[in-house]
C-alpha cells in the first residue's frame, strides 16, 4: 500500500472507524488506541484490496475486532465497560445528533453496536451478521430490541423528528 493510498484511507475512515470503537469502549481515549491499532494493520497489510469500498470494509471489521479484543483484556476486565462514564466526541452537526448519539451510548453493548453499524454506518443485516458473527436473524432482533429500548427511553417528542 502506498503512502498516499494509506493517507486517503485514513482520512476518509478515521471519524467513522472512531465512533465504532466508541460504540463499544465509551471512552474517546480507549477508542483512540484501538484507531491506532487498526491503523497499523492496515499499513502492515500487504496490499491486496480491490478497491476503496474493500479497504473500508476491510477496516470495519478490523475495527470491530480490535474493539472487542481490547474490551476482553485483562487490563480492561478490572474497569466494568457498562460503569464507564460516556464521552461524547465533538463530531456532530446539531446537538440534536449528539444527544441521540448518547443515547445509543447508553444502550447495552450488544444493542448499541447493531444498532451503531446499521444506522451510523448504513451496513446490511448480512454485513453485520459477517462482521459480529452471529446469524442473520440474531441481529433482527437485537436490532427490533434496541429500536423499542429507544423509543422508551426517547419517548414520544422523538418519534416526530
């Protein structure tokens, strides 16, 4: 890989390949570390990729990797993941995004990480099922459970906007 092909593929991922980690850590720092070790992945990676949708995809599921790696250390076990404080990153248009970003945050794991990579990163039922290895239908219903979390926890005002 090239240094500008590497350069174009961090710029264009960083910020998604962030809130992903996010998504699981709660932590912009942790998340920060794990950007870093998929970042040299994919500088260590020999080239291979087709094209720049396969890099991305490629990153996604290294990121979603990392993720859970890092969650399942041993250091990270002495510090429970769900009594973690939230961290909202910067990266949104309107605090309208923001709060329904910390809301997500707020969901349990598994329902947070389906939910983050079927509606912050617009991926398929059949990715998520590829990228979380779990069947199809596991993450219809991990999706069909955080929407009515959701709706619980936004209420009413919500379901206009």
């Amino acid at each position: 890989m090239t240094s500008e092909s590497f350069e174009k593929a961090v710029r264009r991922n960083n910020q998604r390949l962030f809130l992903i980690a996010l998504s699981f850590t709660k932590s912009s720092y942790d998340a920060e570390d794990i950007l870093q070790n998929v970042f040299l992945k994919l500088l260590k990676h020999p080239s291979g990729f087709a094209n720049e949708e396969h890099i991305d995809k490629w990153l996604t599921t290294v990121c979603v990797n990392e993720s859970k790696n890092y969650i399942k250390s041993l250091f990270r076990k002495h510090h429970p993941i769900d009594e973690c404080e939230i961290v909202s990153p910067d990266v949104f248009e309107n605090s309208i995004e923001n709060d329904l970003f910390n809301v997500v945050m707020s969901l349990p794991k598994k329902d947070r990480t389906v939910i983050h990579l079927f509606y912050y990163e617009d991926m398929s039922v059949k990715e998520i099922s590829g990228i979380l290895k779990i069947t199809e239908s596991t993450v219809k219903t991990r999706l069909s459970r955080a929407r009515n979390k959701l709706k619980v926890m936004l209420g009413d005002e919500w379901i206009n906007e």
